[in-house]
C-alpha cells in the first residue's frame, strides 16, 4: 500500500504506484512525476515538466513530446518522499492512483509519502 500522511490525516492507496503533478513556484510550470513502488522503496519512473530554469531542468536524456519535456529519472527508490510547499504557488499537489485523484493542499507541514503493509502503523 501507499500512504500518505498530511497532518493528522492519513490516506491509504491500494495501487502499485502513482502519480504526482504540481505548478513550480518561480516559473509557474507543470511538473509531473510517476512513481512505483518497489521492494527496495518509493521509484520515480517518468517524468516531465513544460519548461525550464530556476533548477527544474530537463535531465540530459529528455524528449520534447507534446510540448513537454519526458524522461525516465535515473534516482535510486527511497524509503519515504516528503513533498514541501513553498505556499507560492496559489494550490499544493495533486496525487493520482488507481484511477483516482486526490488534491493535497499546501500546509505548513511536509506531506509524507510511503509504502506499508499498513499504513496506521508507525
């Protein structure tokens, strides 16, 4: 399962893996990411974003397709991912999985993301 803890609140997803898809607050572009889940952790497989600069670039492999840039990330799975949020950008994250979205607001806390067995355990 994946998890997502966003201040006292806890959201379970049954599904092998998700998406991510969020607006960067200095060039105001998309940023999208899918991830999987793996034995060794949480994996970013796909990624791409609609534009450049202020250290969102492209890696070196990526591909204009559809007026954005694609690639598969190059990063090691980790245990968790903690999604910060610089309350600039006038909304927070938006999560997909199995088929359904899940908009995560900006909040003074990171949102934390994991997989688990179950996701009510510490």
């Amino acid at each position: 399962m994946i998890c997502v803890a966003a201040g006292a609140a806890v959201l379970t997803l049954a599904a092998p893996g998700f998406t991510l898809e969020w607006t960067h607050s200095v060039e105001r572009t998309r940023w999208w990411e899918r991830w999987q889940a793996t034995e060794a952790g949480l994996a970013p497989v796909e990624a791409r974003i609609t534009g450049s600069g202020a250290g969102m670039e492209p890696a070196p492999d990526a591909v204009l397709r559809d007026g954005a840039w694609w690639w598969e990330p190059d990063t090691p799975p980790v245990a968790q991912v903690l999604l910060g949020a610089s309350g600039a950008t006038g909304g927070g994250w938006r999560l997909c999985a199995a088929g359904e979205c899940h908009d995560l607001p900006e909040g003074e806390r990171p949102i934390r993301l994991w997989q688990a067995q179950d996701c009510t355990a510490p």
